[in-house]
C-alpha cells in the first residue's frame, strides 16, 4: 500500500488507477467489524437489505416478521465498550402493529431511487405498499394476485416512475406511482417469478427470472419479450473493453439511448490517398432513425423474417421455451457498467451472461450450495470484479471472470438471505434467518489508539 502511495505522489500511478488498487485492497481485508454493530428491531428472518443510491447513508431493511427498519450507517446511536464499538440503532421501525403495515411477511424492501424521501415494499400479503419515509404513512397500496417476492425501481428513470413486481403469478406487473395503479402486465413466464431486476444501462429494459428456469429480458415499450436466454448458447470468456479494442487512428462515438458505437476513421493518410491499395468499402446501410449506425441488440426488434422476431408470448417455440436453468430463477444482478448479468438458481449453479449476445460466457464458478425455496439478493462490486452470494449459513465472494473464491464470510448461525454493498465505503451488510445484520468492514490501517480523541495541547516544559 505504501508503495501505491509512494507512486502516486510521484505521478508513476493514474489517479483512477491508485483508487482501485485501494479498493481491491480494502475489499480483499474485508472481515466481520468489531468496531461496528447494527441492532436489529426484526423478530423474524431479514429478507432485503438496501443501502439508499443517493448518500449511501441508510440502510433499508425488510423482514418475516412483517416489519421494515432504517438505520444510519454513517451516525452511530451511542457507544459500548469504552467507546470503540459503535451501535447504530434503528432511526424508525413500522411493523404490523401500524395502522397501514403489511400483514405477512416482507419479502422486499427497496428505496426510491432518486431521494431516500420514499421507500417500497412487497409482502406476502400480495400488496406492494408506498411509504413516505418523514411520516411513515403509506401514500400508496397496489393490490397483487398473490405473493409478492420480489419488486425493482430502475435507477436510471427519468421518464417513469414504475415498480416491477414480481409474484407467484405468471405475470409480471408494472406498478406507476405518477398515476396509482398498475400501468402494465408482461406475460411470457410460465409460472411465479422470483425475482425482477432492471437494466443499469437503458431506463426501458427489465430482466425478469421465473420458477420456470426462464430469464427473459422485456423492452416495456412493446409488447413481448424480446430475449430469452438459453444456457446451451454460449460465448467463451469476457469481451474486451471499448478502450482496449481502440485500435490506432480511430476513435469511439457514441449514439442511440442504448451504448451504440462505430468506429471513425481519422488517418489523414487515407484521406490523402496515400494508401492506394486499400480497397473502398460498400456503402454502409443507414438505419431508420437515419444515422448510418448499427444499435445494440439490447432492446431492438430484428428485422422482419428473423428467428429472434418470434419470441411473442401467443407464440410457441423453441427459443420460447429456452431456460437458463434447470431450476427456478432464484437471483438476478446486473452489473454497474450493463454489460453483464449474473444469475443464481435453484440448481445450486450461478451462471454470468454477456447482455449484448445473450449468451452464457461458461465461467465455471466453484461449487456452491444455494437456497431453494426463497430468492436470494446477490451484490456486487462497483468495478465490477467480485459478486457476493449468500451460500446457506455463509456469503461467498466470487471473481466474476475466474469464477474462483475470493473470500468466504462465515458469521450467521441460520441461512443467508440477502446481502447489500456499499461502493462508497467498501462495506458489505448481510441478513439472515437468525435475524442479525452482519457488518463486514475492511481491517484498520491505523491502530484505535489514534481515534481516541484529541490530544492534549500541551508542551514539555509545562508544570
């Protein structure tokens, strides 16, 4: 680390490149903290855990016991153990004893994306509730056809306010808080779905994951699905970084709402003529929204006569029936940069799929034992290199590429339910059936005695 440092101040290391050698260092020290502890309210198994995207201050949690607690985990409630462990008490609790709380079970609890003055929950009591977070009532309830396991905002909307629900329905249902009732449904699934999840690089794109093994991704715009994917097709290893198939003379121009590149030609020698023996290429075909660039797959239709044009829900086919599991869809995570999904299923087996392609890269992570009867909250880095996947009593973090351990996080006396990273201060929260949140904190550098309080201001000829 020191020598990190040493570079940086010699100019040797980019700065970029100097904060992710210390995040991966401070991610690979990762340990139970003993200096910091969350009191949980919960009387029953925790089965959502979120840290608010806008401060990544509050910790939002949701339990069996029909119950939802926030906590700060920047501002401790008080102190224990002449003051070197720091109790961080819930900031407010509602349960089942509220005039509006949930009946059942919550098995989702999700902030609102764009300030922590909102926060969604889903419960077994099949209604998807809106709470305001000052006054802890419920400004708006949506009523389910059954249990509600999992519900998802998408952190780049700036043209809707949907939730995606999904319940032990075949339907997946969107929820709009601008107008109070649910907006849309999309059919496809051929039973419940576990767990819904939205796109972190286009506002219209959802990827949903059903007890049918099936994980299909839905452009809300159209009707129908526009992908299934299929775990017999795959790709072998990681596509390269735009910034490494950057070849010499060219540069990257982006278009389209979704990540659409082309490469332009700057060699003033081909303009000049200079290479003569180049032969000229065919005239590019320009697309109908009248630029001559190709759109990413993600969210296109294909052109007319195509095999991917009929993935439609009243249509029957193999590609329709394709499964990316063998068991139920139990955890969907889409990585910070879009271009990758991880998925966990009921088969014990966690797949990484490449978005663009749809195909799955065969990363062969190490053998796991995943829980079968509930879904699971997966995490992952903000790089992103390590995913966090609550495997029965432990939580695993695998190297998303290798799909090798890198770390095995051993705390919880009962089955691992959820678990939420925090970017900002590289810490991992993790709630299980024993009803305990779990903080795992990088290793201090600097001993405690420095965070004792200030010294004394005093000299070394004072009486």
């Amino acid at each position: 680390m020191w020598k990190d440092i040493g570079g940086r101040e010699a100019g040797q290391i980019r700065p970029n490149s100097f904060a992710n050698r210390v995040k991966s260092h401070r991610l690979s020290t990762l340990q139970l903290s003993n200096y910091k502890d969350i009191v949980s309210p919960h009387k029953g198994s925790i089965n959502s855990l979120q840290v608010d995207l806008t401060e990544e201050r509050y910790l939002l949690s949701g339990a069996s016991d029909s119950s939802v607690a926030v906590y700060d985990v920047q501002r401790a409630t008080d102190y224990e153990g002449g003051g070197h462990i720091a109790k961080h008490r819930s900031v407010f609790v509602v349960d089942k004893q509220h005039e509006h709380g949930h009946k059942y079970a919550i098995s989702s609890a999700i902030w609102y994306p764009v300030d922590t003055g909102l926060f969604v929950t889903g419960s077994y009591d099949h209604y998807v509730k809106v709470w305001d977070t000052n006054c802890t009532r419920v400004v708006m309830n949506f009523k389910m056809p059954g249990k509600v396991y999992r519900t998802a905002m998408s952190p780049l909307a700036a043209s809707h306010m949907l939730i995606a629900a999904g319940t032990e329905d075949v339907q997946v249902r969107l929820c709009d808080i601008a107008s109070g009732a649910i907006s849309q449904t999309l059919s496809g699934h051929r039973d419940g779905i576990m767990t819904v999840e939205w796109s972190t690089s286009s506002e219209w794109i959802l990827v949903t994951g059903g007890c049918d093994g099936a994980i299909r991704f839905w452009d809300i715009r159209r009707a129908g699905c526009f992908r299934v994917l299929d775990q017999s097709q795959s790709q072998l290893g990681r596509r390269p970084p735009l910034l490494k198939r950057k070849r010499p003379g060219y540069k990257f121009v982006r278009n389209g709402p979704l990540v659409a590149s082309m490469m332009v030609s700057i060699s003033k020698s081909l303009s000049a003529g200079q290479n003569s023996s180049v032969k000229p290429r065919a005239p590019q075909k320009r697309s109908a929204n009248g630029n001559g660039v190709r759109q990413s797959s993600v969210g296109r239709i294909p052109a007319k006569g195509s095999v991917r044009q009929r993935l439609h829900p009243g249509m029957l086919s193999s590609q329709d029936r394709a499964t990316a599991h063998y068991g139920a869809v139990t955890g969907l995570k889409v990585t910070e940069d879009g271009m990758y999904l991880l998925s966990a299923g009921s088969d014990s087996r966690i797949r990484l799929w490449d978005v663009e392609s749809g195909r799955n890269t065969l990363v062969n992570f190490e053998t796991v034992r995943l829980q079968t009867s509930k879904p699971i909250q997966l995490a992952t880095t903000q790089d992103p290199a390590v995913v966090f996947v609550p495997c029965m009593t432990a939580v695993k973090a695998f190297d998303i590429w290798s799909g090798k351990t890198c770390l095995t996080f051993r705390g919880h006396y009962e089955h691992v339910n959820c678990c939420c990273f925090s970017s900002q201060d590289q810490e991992l929260y993790t709630g299980g059936n024993d009803r305990q949140i779990l903080v795992w904190c990088p290793s201090r550098l600097i001993s405690d005695g420095v965070d004792a309080g200030p010294m004394q201001d005093q000299d070394n000829w004072s009486d």
